[in-house]
C-alpha cells in the first residue's frame, strides 16, 4: 500500500531546502504564495508579483496583498515597489528561485500555469511566465495527481504551454524530480512511497536515481549575509583588473561615491572601464565637495582604460578634466552616449531587456552602425542594455539588509545603476536597522545591495 | 512626511464632480486601469464610466476579480456591456468565472491575454518614449508566435512594441493640488506606469493637499504626468 501523500506544510519544508541565506525568491498564485506562513524563516526575500519585496506572511488589515489577493505584512526592511519594477526583478537577474504550482509540466520542463478545461482556449498566466524565464531556478511545487487521479506530470502537455523548458526541479506531496536534458529523473521518494508506486502513477518517463533518497523536512536556518564592510578597501578589494564599474556622476554636488573611488585608487586596479554619466568634471568644474575627488583621481593614477559616458569633458575648454588629458594622450578609449540613453541602457541591462528602439539621436553621428527603424512613422535606433561588473554608488541612509534612501538630486544615476551590476557597493551617511526605513520610502531595495560602507563626514584624511 | 494642511484643497487639478472629470472620454477609447487584486482600484472613476455610458471600450488592467457587494471593478463595468476588449495578464479568476468569462464565451467581450511583466514593460516603453522592447519572457510559446525573434547573448528574445492609451484611470492614496502622488502599500500597482502611459490621466485619491504638502523624496508619481484629480467616494 502506498503512503499518505505529503501535507502543504510538508511539501513546503522541502521546498526550503531548495533556498539559500539572502535568496531572493518569487511566489507564484497556489501553494507558492503561503510558503511565507508555512516556514518558520528568515533570511529570504520573499517576492509577491502585487509589488513587495519581503513578504513576511499572511495578516489582516495591511496595506498589502499577495498573488492570491491575500492580506499579507512585510518583514522589517520589505519594500513595496510598482509592478513594472517587480517585473524587472524577475526578469533582470535578480531572482534566484521561482515557485510555481503549475497545471502541468512536461518531461522537458515546459509548463502550463492556469490553464484548465474549464477556462480552455484561454489562460491566465499573470507573472508566472515571467517568473519563469528570470529566475535561475525553477520549482514546481504541486500536486503529483489532479484531483480526478490523472499525473500532473506528462511526456507532453496537453494544453498550450505557458513556458518552454523552463521548470528546473518538481516537488509533488509524493516525491521529487529533477528535470534534466535528458528527461526526468526520480531522486526523492515521500516516507512510505516506493519508487515503483511513483513511476506508475506519473505519466511520463521517470528515471530512477541510482542515489535515490527518502525526503526529509528539515528546514535549513537562513540568515540574510551581513552587507556591512569595515572600509571602502575592504569592500572593494577582489575588483579584478579590467572590470566594468558603475559610478554615478552627474556632476558634482553629491550622488558621487566619493570613498569608494578613493577605496579603488587606493587599491590601484588597473584597467577600469567606467560607466558614469561624466568623466570626472567635478574638480575642473570646482562644485561639490570634496570636489577635488572624482573620476581624476583613478585616471591620474593610471587605473581607467575606458568611460561610457554623455559628459566626458570638461565645461571649459581651458581647463580640461584629468580624463581629457588622457585621452588626448591615446591612453583611455571613450563611448560617449546620450544621458537618456545611458539612463535607458542601464534600466534595461538591470531589468532584463536586451535592446530597445529609441528615437533620440536618430538620423545623428550617434546612430552609425546602429540599426535604424521606423516605428509608427518615428525613427528609432536600436540600444542595448549595459551591464557591469560592480558598481559604486552614493546613498543617504542604509539599513543593514541594504535598502537605501536618497538625498536629493543626488539620487540621480544611482537607483539604476545598482540594478545593473554583479556586485553592488554602497557608501551612505548613516547605516540604520532593518524597519526604520519605511517600506513606502524605500528607493533601491535591499536586494539589489551586497556591500555597505559608511561614508566619512571629513575627507581630508584621503585627498 | 513633511507637515501637511488640515483640510484638503479644492484647487488646481481637483474637478468637483466624477462626470467633470472623465469628460471628453468617448465610445471606442482604450482605457488603462489601475489595481490588483482589490488594491488601487479606481472604483470611483470606473462607476463614473459606468453612468456615462460610453460604449466599445478597450480596457487595459490585471483583470477581473471576484465581484464584492459594495465595491465596483473590471467586473461589474464589464457586466454593463461597455467593454468591447480586455487586454490582461489575469482576464478572469479559472474558479470563480463572473462577467468577463460569460460575456467572453459569448462571444460580446474580446480577450487579449498578455504576460504581467510584458504589459508593464509595453506601457513603460509606451510612456518613456520607447517604440519597442526586446525581451526574454515567452521565447518558445504561444506568446511569441507572430512576433519578431532575435538572439541576445544566445538567447531568443521576443520583440513587443510599445503601449499607449487615450485615458489612465488611476488610484493613489493623497495627491497634491499639482498632481503630485503617493501611494498605499500593494496599491501602488500599475498606478505610476500607466500614469505615463495615457494621453489623459485621471486619478482619483483620499486627500488633495497644497503643494508642499508631499515631501518629495516620498513622491512616487510627478505631478507632470497627471491631468485631473477626484476625490474618491
């Protein structure tokens, strides 16, 4: 006789294991969305697709909802953002699980989300299929039988699939199937279930594990990793040589990443690629304090093989900017981009989108070698989204999970900049603790920040 | 939050009546409508429509949820026969049906589904100025098919175009007499991205203050990109 198939809490335990200290992981409608109220854990940031980063589990009376259109309260740190930036978290790279209760998944990972027959010919995929194609894994977290005994598992779907090989792992309230290139594969097994009983009631060829394994429901304890860094250097010091960095740089007063970039000359890595908006025109300029820090002190120092940036000279050309000199002299390259564009590129390089069609510079010097099209009448060019390796970014406030808060204008290039990079490094003011950054005032959430400096008030000890 | 007046504001962009503020809003416009799943929902200004009784409308939204007695959304103005066209990642809830699903069988609603990342990223490109996106999300399915493919990076992308409306009908939480707007926790929604993406936004909030009454670093929305204010009923 087989066993008792797993209750939600248990399948839910073992959905744990599939999680990581500081992981961030997307709940799809279903049972994905009541993980938060079955685990008793923090140390995730858990992503409702309403637009909140940081679900802490089901309440009555908040000011939030679910992908159920459940009640539910925030951890302290979670932010609320707007749906077209939670799509960009999906989307951009920076989810690292998805859990998905779909109708059905193929032996080849393809799913079909809310598909029924009673809603035949239609669907209903809300952000599943998003959820899907970002994370960089994927759970199906499900029934192993309808309710009618039929295996949610099939050789093929039988419906319109909503997402092509994209799930990853499936865990049923009888056993768990990794999904593989070749097929599916039976590596746990729910206490009292043989892996007979599960391949004859799964109707799609199933491999069998030869380290088959009983499921077990312990919880793992994830702590959110400590983002706070002792000094700039410390923060800093595995930059590789040649890697792409953004800093922010509009001009002058404030938004710079004044001690990060003494923390980079400091460490002397060579061969920089920046990304900022100017290249260093603070000093020339005289505004901004310390204006006698920007982007001149890693050119003097010999360290910046490139800049993409849309004001890479100085205002005056009596006084030209450390990296003018430089490239005068045939030591740095220069991609000089548009602002808007440079803004554009960056929001998609962080958001997941791999080009886009913009009209600015159409038919310009800006446009050659670059695909033109009309759209509508309009002339567009095509861009590409911009990527980096780290970046450096200026905040006024942090709490210690990495959400930052603005001051200003200095906002600027840095709420997008930080979505954009492998590493992200921010130096702020004042650290605080997780709660006393509001959820609605949030600006960067804490998901997008590894590492967290604070920012002397008195430079002089760099200059 | 800085502090704010006592009273509410009648001035600036605040219209005195629901019907003042959605004139102009003629048969066959296309519609985006703020909210998810209950929040952030514009019921004051989709009761409006519902009395002014435009017809052939195509609406742009989450979708349809469950109808509540005491509440109006997509549901109930849908069940008036206005809506010609849905374009939504969630037409209707697979269990509990309603107006949207009957009116859809029946062949009087059309459904356009759409993916909820691609629509907002559609309606951002629609108001950022951009013609088109190309993007990762439904490679492979039926959500491509009929659509340009490119590969980035050795991935398949798909090509989506931008998304423009006639009217954004929004929900915030307080707005200033300028337009300015900030929201209420999951409310927020597609609310600041559709307000960029209407030729005519209208929004309807709790509270209007004077400007100042908003402290900017809270601001979600700018005043810019709202055109009529309502208080909501």
């Amino acid at each position: 006789m087989p066993g008792t198939p797993l209750d939600a809490d248990a399948m839910a335990h073992r959905a744990a294991q599939e999680m990581f200290s500081g992981a961030v992981v997307a709940l799809g409608p279903g049972l994905p969305c009541r993980l938060p109220d079955r685990l008793p854990i923090g140390g995730v940031w858990f992503l409702a697709d309403s637009g909140v980063v940081g679900v802490r589990g089901m309440d009555t009376n908040t000011s939030a909802v679910d992908a159920e259109g459940d009640s539910v309260a925030l951890i302290f740190g979670g932010a609320f953002t707007g749906l077209v930036e939670i799509a960009g978290i999906l989307r951009g790279g920076h989810t690292d699980i998805a859990v998905l209760q779909p109708a059905q998944v193929a032996a080849n990972g393809d799913f079909v989300h809310w598909t029924t027959a009673a809603t035949n010919g239609l669907f209903a995929p809300g952000s599943a299929v998003d959820m899907a194609y970002g994370a960089s894994k994927v759970v199906a977290l499900m029934p192993h039988r309808n309710a009618d005994g039929s295996s949610t598992i099939a050789g093929e779907c039988s419906l319109p699939v909503d997402g092509a090989g994209q799930v990853d792992i499936i865990i049923t309230d009888v056993a768990v199937i990794n999904v593989g290139q070749d097929g599916l594969e039976l590596v746990e097994t729910a206490p009292g279930w043989t892996a007979d009983e599960v391949v004859a009631m799964t109707d799609a060829p199933l491999a069998v594990s030869s380290d088959l394994k009983e499921m077990t429901f312990q919880v793992p304890t994830l702590e959110i990793p400590d983002k706070v860094y002792a000094s700039a250097v410390e923060a800093l010091k595995d930059v590789p040589e040649g890697a792409i960095i953004n800093v922010d740089g509009f001009a002058g007063p404030g938004g710079m990443a004044h001690y990060l970039m003494v923390g980079l000359r400091d460490l002397g890595v060579k061969g920089l690629q920046l990304i900022s908006n100017t290249a260093g025109v603070a000093r020339v300029s005289g505004f901004g304090a310390p204006n006698i820090i920007d982007h001149s002190i890693l050119v003097e120092n010999n360290q910046v093989a490139k800049a993409t940036a849309s004001y890479p000279v100085s205002p005056s050309a009596s006084r030209p900017s450390a990296f003018e000199k430089a490239y005068n002299r045939g030591e740095t390259e220069l991609e000089v981009v548009p602002q808007g564009t440079l803004a554009e590129r960056l929001r998609c390089g962080g958001a997941g989108v791999a080009a886009f069609y913009t009209p600015t510079g159409a038919g310009t010097l800006l446009a050659e070698g670059k695909e033109a099209r009309t759209i509508n009448g309009k002339d567009y060019i095509l861009e590409t989204g911009l990527r980096a390796d780290f970046c450096i970014i200026r905040g006024h406030k942090a709490d210690t999970l990495g959400n930052v808060v603005y001051k200003g204008t200095s906002r600027n290039f840095n709420p997008v900049m930080a979505t954009t990079a492998k590493i992200t490094v921010v130096e702020v003011d004042e650290i605080v603790e997780p709660g006393q950054l509001g959820p609605e005032e949030i600006v960067t959430p804490g998901l997008f920040v590894d590492r967290i400096v604070v920012r002397p008030a008195d430079f002089s000890a760099y200059l | 939050m800085t502090s704010v007046p006592e009273k509410p504001n009648a001035k600036g962009k605040l219209y005195a009546s629901v019907q003042s503020a959605l004139e102009g809003i003629s048969d066959g416009a296309s519609v985006l409508v703020a909210g998810y799943a209950g929040r952030g929902v514009p019921e004051t200004l989709l009761r409006g429509l519902a009395e002014i009784g435009v017809g052939d409308l195509t609406l742009v939204c989450q979708g349809a949820w469950a109808q509540e007695p005491g509440k109006f959304g997509i549901s109930d103005l849908v069940a008036t026969g206005q809506v010609k066209k849905m374009v939504s990642p969630l037409p209707f809830h697979p269990e509990y049906g309603g107006p949207v699903k009957d009116l859809w069988e029946s062949g009087e609603l059309e459904l356009e589904v759409v993916l909820q990342g691609v629509l907002a990223e559609r309606l951002r490109a629609g108001g950022a100025g951009i013609g088109g996106v190309f993007l990762p999300t439904g490679a492979r399915t039926r959500f491509a098919e009929g659509k340009e493919l490119r590969p980035f990076d050795g991935k398949e992308h798909v090509l989506e175009f931008a998304l423009k409306a006639d009217i954004a009908l929004l929900r915030a939480k307080t707005a200033d007499t300028l337009g300015n707007m900030v929201y209420d926790g999951t409310g927020r929604n597609w609310n600041p991205i559709m307000a960029m993406a209407a030729a005519l936004t209208v929004a309807e909030v709790d509270d209007v203050f004077e400007p100042g009454g908003i402290d900017p670093e809270m601001v979600i929305t700018q005043a810019i990109f709202i055109d009529r204010l309502v208080l909501a009923a």
